[in-house]
C-alpha cells in the first residue's frame, strides 16, 4: 500500500513539472516575453510622415505667386507651394515630383486673405483630403491702411484655432505645415532701394509699413516698428497654436528670419518675393517637412 502511494505520488510530481515547464514557455502564461514580442507590442507608427503624397495650399498672395511673373498679378505656377516653374522648384515638385505635383496638389491660397479667412479656405482643402496642408498667412493682418487698423492678436488666435478646429473636423490626421509671416520691415529696408519699387507701393501696397517710403522721421519708425511687433506676435501665436497640435509642425521663425535680398524680391513692386525668392521658400518648407527632428 505504502508502494502504491510513492509511485502516485511520483506521477503526480511529474506531471506538475511538465504543467509547468508548458506554461513557462506559453507566451500568455506570464513568462518572460521574447524581445522581438516586446518590440512588437510597443511600435508605433510615426506620427509625421516626411513623404506625404498629396498638398493642399492656403495662405495669401506669396502663395499666389502675386508679382512673380507680371506686375499686380498673381502667378500660381510660381508659388513656393504647389507651382510648376522649374526655377522655384516648387514643395510639391521637391516632394511628389512633377506629374505628381500636377495631379495631386491644390492651390486655395487668395491674394488678399487675411486669417479671418482662412477657415473658409481650409473647408475647401478639407475636400480634397490632402496628406499635408501648407499655412502661409499673416502679412495682411499686419499690411493694413493704417498701422491701428491692423488684426490684434486675439483675432488672430481665434481665427486660427477656427481654421485649425475646421480642418481638424474632417481631417483629423492630415499634417499641417505653418510657416511665419516674413520680415516686414527687412522687404522695406531692402526695397526702397529702388524708384520704381517705391512708385508700386503708392498704388496701395502694405500701406502701414511702406507708406512714405523715405521719411525716417521718429514718428515714422516708430509706425514701423509697431508693424514689425505685430508680426513678431503673430508668429508667436502661430507656434503656439501649431504646438498643440502633434500633426502640425511651424517652420520655428525660418522664413521670419530669412535675409530677403533684392534678387528675392520682385522687381515689379520690391516687395513680394520673386522667382528666386519663391524658391528659397519651397527650400525652407522642404527642409522643414522632411527633417527627422524639426
């Protein structure tokens, strides 16, 4: 009897050794996992894809292309963004190559917009379901008649938060790139070089910082200066805003910051960016949408 016993108990003794060598293997029964299952469980995709397939633009003149080409006139095949000229070299030409960039890119951009209209322009790219959204908008806020007349800063946050909200409603994972308002007060330091430059301008251009081209009275500078804050809070909000976002990455200041020469400027109102200068533009938002890390 006492035999019978230890040999049961013998049994027993080896089946629990093999219940529990097997769930020692088992990838469910608390084992250690293997690296490549860990690797598998904690992979995730990348947030910012640097090779989207398709561009929507929105934004203002530069985006147009304004005096590019022909003097008060815009010329979209020249626009930084989405233009098929081969001296600029357009972002979607850099990205999607040339039959890409005219099958699978759209211009929205208006000469003329400010950012109380670019949620209507970001419902019209919305409907084309583009991988990434190019913003260049701000320089009409700040070019106004008058320096007081120009967008405070609260209008602009809420006006961008709405066109951000709006696309966000139908597009929640299109990326976004916002570049900054450029340099005003750099485009009038550079273009009242010129006479002829300065004659456009009277037609109406950016009145709050290039009227009186020439007076560098205190009253004047100080006018200009007032210009120059305005874009300078413009462009904080625009980081601001982009930031909250993890789909949107904002160009850090790098077009505020560029160093417009006249070879950039447009030799038909010294002012707007030319060939040349759209091109610098597309390098700068290329450069920008490609990096690993911003």
């Amino acid at each position: 009897m006492r035999k019978r016993s230890h040999r049961l108990r013998a049994v027993l003794a080896v089946v629990a050794a093999v219940v529990l060598g097997a769930a020692g293997c088992d990838g469910g029964g608390g084992g250690s996992p293997r690296p490549e299952e860990t690797k598998a469980r904690t992979a995730r995709p990348p947030v910012w894809d640097r090779s989207p397939d398709s561009i929507a633009a929105v934004g203002d003149s530069i985006t147009r292309g304004f005096d590019a080409c022909t003097v008060l006139s815009d010329c979209p095949e020249a626009s930084w963004a989405t233009g098929s000229d081969a001296r600029v070299e357009s972002l979607a030409v850099r990205l999607l190559g040339v039959p890409g960039a005219a099958e699978h890119s759209w211009n929205y951009a208006v000469t003329g917009a400010r950012m109380a209209d670019l949620p209507e322009q970001m419902e019209q790219a919305a409907s084309r379901s583009p991988e990434l959204v190019t913003v260049m908008v701000g320089g009409n806020d700040a070019c106004r008649s008058s320096a007081s007349a120009m967008t405070s800063v609260a209008d602009f946050r809420a006006d961008f938060e709405e066109a951000m909200a709006t696309l966000r409603s139908s597009l929640p994972k299109t990326q976004v790139y916002v570049s900054s308002v450029p340099n005003l007060k750099r485009l009038w330091s550079q273009g009242r070089t010129n006479m002829l430059g300065k004659q456009v301008w009277k037609l109406g251009i950016c009145p709050s910082m290039l009227r009186d081209a020439d007076n560098l009275t205190r009253g004047a500078m100080l006018r200009r200066d007032s210009v120059q804050q305005r874009v300078v809070d413009y462009n904080t909000v625009l980081k601001q805003v982009c930031a909250k976002d993890r789909r949107c990455r904002f160009d850090g200041d790098a077009v505020y910051e560029y160093r417009f020469g006249t070879d950039q400027l447009s030799h038909w109102d010294w002012f707007h960016p030319s060939k040349d200068g759209q091109a610098q533009l597309a390098r700068i938002a290329y450069r920008r949408i490609t990096a690993e890390n911003p």
